[in-house]
C-alpha cells in the first residue's frame, strides 16, 4: 500500500485522577497519534511515549523527532506491504522502540481497513473478550490504598496491581492483602530496587501474590535471575523485555517466569506476537501490559491480548478508569467477571474523533 502521508499529533490528555509510579506523577498524559494515508483509508496509531524519561529513555520529544526527521521520510510515498516489511525498513534505527510501534500500529489499522478483518483476525487472536484487571497507582498511605483498590474492585476488576516503591512496598501490599484476603493481587516496582536493596521484598513471599513486577533495573536480567532464586513468587519482567532477543535471554537465564508484552516497549505489534510464540513454546505465561493509552492504544492491547498465549489479566481498564473524554467514539466498558470486548471492527476497530484529538494536541506535523 502507498503511505500518501504521514501525520503527527502530540497530544497531552488530562487523567481522571494522577498516576503515581515509582518513577513519577502523571496527571496529563502526553503521547503521539499517528495517522498514515493509503489509497483512500486512514490507519492510526498511537506512540505511548510519555513527556518525562521515566519508565524509558523515549519522551514525546524524542518520539516526535524520530518520527519526523527519520521514520516519516523513509516511508512517506512508499509502498509498504506489511509489519515485516515495516520493521526492515526501520531495522537501521537502533531503539526507540516506542516511536516505531506507533506507527506499525497505523499499518496494522490501514491493512485490517483494507482486507475488511479485524485486528484480532489478522492476528488470529480466539478470544472475543479478554480478562483485565487494574494498575493502582501509589496512594498517599496504606489506608487510602485500601480504600481506593475497594473501589476498583466495587466496579468489577477482579485482579489489583498496585505499584511500589522503597518504603512504600510490603506495608502497602500487606494491608491491601488483609483487607481482601482473596483478591488476586500482584505489584509492580517499575526498576526501583537494586538486587541488594530489593532484600526488603522477601516479606512479599508470603502474600500470596500472582507476580512481583520488575524488581530491578531495567538492563540487569542477570540479577532478576538472581533474585527469582530468592523467591517462590514469581517475578514478571516488563521493562528488561524490549526485544524477542532479550524475552530469549531472560527464559534461559530463568530470570522471570511470567512476561509482560507491551507492544510498544518492543517496538509493534509484530514483536509482541513474536515473544507470544516463543513464550508459548517456553511453557511461560504472559499478559498485556498498558500505559495509560487512549482508545486506539487500548484497542491495539485488546486484539493482541486475544492470543491464546495471554493467560494472565491484562492491564486494560475501562475508558472511564483513565479519561473523562477520549480520542475513540468507542468507550471500552468493564464486563461481568472483568473482561472487555475485543473490538471487532475492521483494523483497530475503532472510529476516532478527529475533533478530539485537534482539541488535545498542542502540536501538529503533515508530511505529505
Ligand atoms: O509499568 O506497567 C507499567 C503505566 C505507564 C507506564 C508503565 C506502566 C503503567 C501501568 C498502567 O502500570 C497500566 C495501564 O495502562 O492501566
Ligand atoms: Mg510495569
């Protein structure tokens, strides 16, 4: 198909309530919109880039000049035939795994667009609706925390993440566990603990939780090996996982026993399916993470999370749990026993108002 042209939006949306991580606040999400134009359709796409270097070393910023100066001329006025094809052309770009995911995203949205089939069928996802949970961003005590999981779990989640961080980890995680003692229940310290100041986690062991969230620092697979050996739970790697290379180093290295894919972290759907299979054929459970994405993001996670591989609850919540307004007339909403419909749709499956995303975007680039 020829990309006739290429447009960028950076976009900063207001949450409904701040998300607190280890490694930040956010109250405004930023990311970049993509929309690519083929031969009549529009695919979109969406780089879950954040304004800040926290969970990566990518921020709008550097996602905004590798799609403009590198990605957008490379491609604009090319014929591209598909993800493979795609990520050949980007090969030469070392990282910046966020900025290229965005936009094989809009591919993947314009040849569902093209062939009439749904992302899921492109995929060959089975599962109509997938099982989801929520991501429980630091509260300013234990007690708050208790009473801010009580209200996710009163609209229906049926599996609580909540993120840690030094000092702020097995208190928190203990009083959520004793106010539900039955929850499934998992944390996530987003790389803040080092292999000898994660030490203090061992009381974790005993909370009978689904998985502890990347422990350690992103580049140290080696340690997370070391510390798995410490623990009967298991650990999950996210941000160590950036390549289908690097999902291979971490199951022969026995450094995690459950995967996190997040499409965008290893640079598009493509790879995602890729450490899918090979997670599949390793015996190893994996789950679709999320990073707080808009309507096209969040029907990106939905499709691929209907593999058959995905057997642990998504972070995909609802629409309602990020935004008051998204980009997508589609609203993701919660079913009984905590699942979200996959969209069916061709492509994403998703209709976006284009005035939306106008009123949230402070910058804007055609390449055409
Ligand atoms: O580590 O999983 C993470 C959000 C932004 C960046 C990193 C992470 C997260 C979440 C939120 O945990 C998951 C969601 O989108 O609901
Ligand atoms: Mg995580």
């Amino acid at each position: 198909m020829k990309l006739e042209s290429i447009k960028l939006y950076h976009v900063a949306m207001p949450l409904v309530s701040p998300f607190e991580t280890s490694f930040g606040v956010t109250i405004k999400r930023e990311c970049i919109l993509v929309s690519i134009q083929s031969e009549g359709l529009t695919g979109w796409g969406e780089c879950a880039v954040d304004r800040d270097p926290g969970y990566s070393y990518e921020t709008t910023g550097t996602a905004w000049h590798i799609l403009k100066d590198f990605i957008g001329p490379m491609l604009l006025g090319e014929y591209v035939s598909d993800a493979t094809d795609f990520q050949q052309r980007v090969a030469g770009i070392r990282g910046h795994n966020l900025a290229k995911a965005g936009v094989e995203m809009a591919l993947w949205d314009l040849l569902g667009k093209r062939q009439s089939k749904s992302l899921r069928e492109l995929l060959g996802g089975l599962r109509p609706r997938v099982e989801v949970g929520v991501s429980v961003g630091l509260q300013d005590s234990p007690e708050a925390l208790v009473e801010k999981v009580g209200t996710y779990l009163a609209a229906g989640y049926g599996r609580i993440k909540i993120k840690i961080k030094p000092g702020r980890d097995v208190s928190e995680a203990e009083a959520v566990r004793k106010a539900y003692p039955t929850i499934k229940l998992q944390v996530d310290a987003n790389s803040a603990y080092s292999l000898e100041t994660a030490s203090v986690l061992k009381p974790l062991d005993d909370l009978n939780l689904l998985l502890i969230e990347q422990p350690l620092f992103e580049d140290d697979i080696w340690d997370h090996r070391l510390f798995q050996k410490q623990l009967r739970t298991p650990i999950c790697l996210d941000e160590s996982i950036i390549s289908a290379r690097h999902a291979r180093y971490a199951i022969e290295m026995e450094a995690c026993r459950i995967i996190n894919i997040k499409p965008g972290r290893v640079a598009g759907i493509s790879q995602a399916v890729e450490i899918h299979n090979l997670c599949q054929k390793a015996g190893l459970p994996v789950w679709c993470g999320g990073m707080l994405e808009t309507g096209i993001g969040r029907a990106s996670n939905l499709a691929v999370a209907s593999l058959p591989g995905f057997c642990l609850p998504g972070d995909i919540s609802a629409s309602d749990r990020y935004y008051k307004r998204d980009v997508t007339y589609e609203n993701f909403k919660l079913n009984p026993g905590s699942t979200i419909d996959v969209p069916t749709g061709p492509g994403l499956g998703v209709q976006v108002d284009e005035t939306a995303v106008r009123e949230f975007a402070f910058s804007e680039v055609i390449a055409d």
